[in-house]
C-alpha cells in the first residue's frame, strides 16, 4: 500500500524561519550637493572604449600638455587649461590610445562629474572628470633588417594592405604589376643580387630604337623649315640680311616692276591712290628718296595685295580659289600677264592650279608682311597691312611673329617722329630672331 504523507504537527506549525527580512532605511529627506574644488589639473578620467574590448590586465600611462585652445563652455578651468592622454604598448600586438574629443564631437561641449554618495549623511559629493575615448590600432609588424633593407614607401604600402584585405580582382591586379615590373636598380645600372635578363634585353632594345630618335632641336628645325613663311637666314648679322628682297620678290621680278607712272605723277604734285592703304601712305616719300629699289618692292608688294584680294572663297569655306585666267587678268588690270601668271604659279597647289590652300594662304601673307617691314625699314606699324589683307589685329600680330619680328608698342621716339600713338602695335625685325616656338602638350592633357 502506498506511504501516506506525514500530517504537519502542530509543533512545526508554530515554528517560524530563522533568517529575518533585513528592515530598509528609508532615504534621508535631502541630499546636500557639494562640489570638489579643483586643486590641480590632475582629475579622474572617464574613458569610453567604442567597438573595443579593453584587456583588464593592461594598466595606461598618463600623459598631460596644455591645451592649445579650449572649449568655450568650459572657461577657464584648470582642467580646461590641459589635456591628457593614455597609452600603452603592454599589448603584444595593439597600441591603445585615449584622446580627449576634439572640438565637433557630440560631447565636446559638455562637462563630465564623478559622484560619491553617503546614504549615511546624505551627501553627494561632485569631482570634474575628463571624458577620453580610448581606440586601439594594430602595430605594424617590424621586418628584419635582412628582409627589408629600406623601408616601403607608399606604393609598396598601398600593394601589401591590398594584398590581405583587397577583393580577389584587386589581389590578381596586383600580383600582375608585381611580376611585370623593373627593379629601378636595374635601370639606374647598380649591381643586384639577381640578373634579370629580360629586363636587360628590354632597356638595351629600348636604348637602341631611341637612339635614332631626333631631339627636340631637331624637332623644332624641322617644323621651322616646314612653315608658310619666307626662309630666314639665321647666320644674318643684320635685319637687312635676314629677308633679301630677290627672295622676297623672286629673280626676275624686280626688273618688270614699271615705276614711271608713279615717278611722273609726283613730279607734277599728283596724289597717288592705289587699292592698297599700306602703299597709298607710303608711295610719296620713297619716290622722293630716289630709292628705286625699295619704290619697285612696293610695287611688287601691291601686285600681292591686289591678287591676294581678288581670291574667291574655296569650296566649302576650306582656303581659296583663283579667278580664272580671264578674269583674273580683268580685275587686276595695269598688270603684264607675265607677272600675274607668276604671282599665279607660285602661291597656289600646282601650275594650272587654282586652288589656294591654307598652307598657300598663311605663305602669301608672310610674304606680303617681310616685304612691308623691309619697305618701312624693319619696323612698321601693323595696322595699314592688316587693314589692306581684311584681318583682325591678333591676326595681324600672329603673322608678323611667324617672320621673327617682335611686337609692342611704339616707343617714344618714334611717336613723335611718325605721329603714332601709343595704343598702335609696332612689329620689330631684329638680331637675334625670335620665331614660335613648337608647342609640346602635357602628358595629362593628352590623356
């Protein structure tokens, strides 16, 4: 048969535990609220540790400086004068470093308290404290000097921290510019511990195939002798040496310049008009300095002005075209045929061309602008040719530059010699030349 339970005796009824509930005080009816004054600018430190577990058996050393500038809610305390730091390298593999928040931070414009309590008086005592935030940082590891003879710099940094934590993409890209690369040692002919051959083989080839290159002299003499202009004598000691006028005018030419007219029309106190305002200006004075040569260079240089004006837009507005034949020979009339058909021949394509390309173009213009110096003595004031060719000042400037002149202003003798002022532009032929020189981009521009 089952064991019946025992019935609870009355003995044990009236028996009560032992242990006895502890009796709670009750709080006292005010806390006094005192604050520690500040004695030095020592305090206690609160540290935060975000994202970082702190080993409790690691103690920090505390550093202290004065502070450059602090806080404007904290005034001029002497825990506001300083900052602290904490640091250790206890650990074997972690620096720990605990800074003050910098101004900015959610909590740089608060102040920070500890508090002790007695439930006993009721007292609760306040203390300043400082608010560090404590990060950690891995130490890098330190190679032997057998392994690592000069320290990385910021490629070789950049290659290794991509090499461990870098995608699989990053980790084979670079891997490939590792096993590709040069030693600069190698390049710069020091000894290595290695011979690469290829390396070798590639800087020899490469060595090999430069050498024929041209230089940048070279370079420019060729782009120089290339150019729509007159061929300058650079061995010239003078300006006069620089543009000779048979070369200017072509052989022959300076002979079938008929000057009479002109010669009589001045005797008899005649005024000279032509199609040209650079010549019109010009004509009476060199007529009256007897100069027969430079009086049939003008005229030969108006010959230029009035072909270079009787040119048609070319096809699609690319260069020019010539008149016909019997056209031409209408317009420019007071002209032998000879001396058209030369002018003709020489700055357009081919013979029987009549096609003025840009190159032909900029090549009269040039012309036409060493024979206007030579007549005004190396020194001519661009604006009556500019007006004659129909081109803007910059470009009048632009095509005096290419023959070696230098552009400016007129000095003050010559304002009040020839009455020009000084907002006119005044083209100079003089030893030594000054060309353009060739432009050479930059490597991230041509990109």
């Amino acid at each position: 048969m089952p064991e019946k339970k025992r019935k609870r005796s009355s003995h044990d009824a009236g028996h009560r535990p032992e242990k006895r509930a502890a009796i709670e005080q009750p709080p006292p009816a005010t806390v006094k609220i005192s604050v520690v004054p500040e004695e030095d600018e020592w305090a206690p430190i609160v540290a935060n540790t975000p994202g970082l577990s702190f080993p409790p058996d690691i103690s920090l050393k505390p550093y202290r400086r004065a502070r450059k500038s602090h806080a404007p809610s904290t005034g001029k305390s002497l825990v506001s004068m300083s900052e602290h730091l904490l640091h250790t390298s206890a650990h074997p593999k972690i620096d720990y470093l605990g800074k003050e928040e910098e101004r900015g931070g959610s909590d740089s414009l608060l102040n920070h308290y500890l508090g002790v309590y007695d439930p006993e008086s009721g007292q609760l005592q306040l203390v300043r404290a400082r608010k560090l935030v404590l990060r950690g940082s891995v130490r890098p590891a330190l190679a032997s000097v057998q392994n690592t003879p000069k320290q990385e710099n910021g490629l070789s940094a950049r290659n290794t921290l991509g090499l461990t934590f870098g995608t699989k993409k990053s980790q084979r890209a670079i891997e490939s510019i590792t096993k590709n690369a040069i030693s600069p040692s190698k390049i710069r002919g020091q000894p290595t511990s290695s011979h690469n051959p290829i390396a070798t083989s590639v800087l020899d080839s490469m060595a090999a195939k430069s050498s024929f290159m041209p230089t940048r002299e070279e370079l420019q003499a060729s782009v120089d002798d290339s150019k729509p202009r007159p061929k300058p004598n650079l061995d010239a000691e003078t300006p006069a040496e620089v543009y000779s006028i048979e070369q200017l005018v072509g052989p022959g030419k300076l002979a079938q310049m008929t000057i009479k007219e002109w010669q009589d029309a001045i005797e008899a106190d005649e005024e000279i008009l032509t199609t040209s305002r650079f010549v019109s200006r010009r004509v009476q004075a060199i007529v009256k300095s007897d100069d027969i040569r430079k009086l049939k260079t003008l005229k030969y240089l108006l010959l230029l002005v009035e072909w270079y004006n009787a040119l048609r837009p070319g096809l699609k507005g690319v260069g020019r075209k010539v008149l016909a034949p019997e056209k031409l020979h209408e317009q420019l009339t007071g002209w032998s045929s000879s001396l058209i058909d030369s002018v003709s021949q020489r700055f357009t394509s081919g013979a029987g061309s009549r096609d003025v390309t840009r190159w032909h173009l900029d090549n009269l213009i040039t012309h036409i602008c060493a024979l206007a110096i030579t007549v005004d003595g190396f020194a001519t004031n661009v604006y009556d040719l500019g007006q004659d060719l129909k081109l803007e000042n910059k470009h009048t400037k632009k095509y005096y530059r290419e023959i070696g002149t230098q552009v400016g202003p007129p000095t003050e003798g010559e304002i009040k010699k020839l009455g020009w002022v000084k907002k006119d532009v005044v083209a100079r032929l003089r030893i030594p030349l000054t060309f353009p020189k060739m432009r050479v981009l930059d490597a991230r521009k041509r990109r």
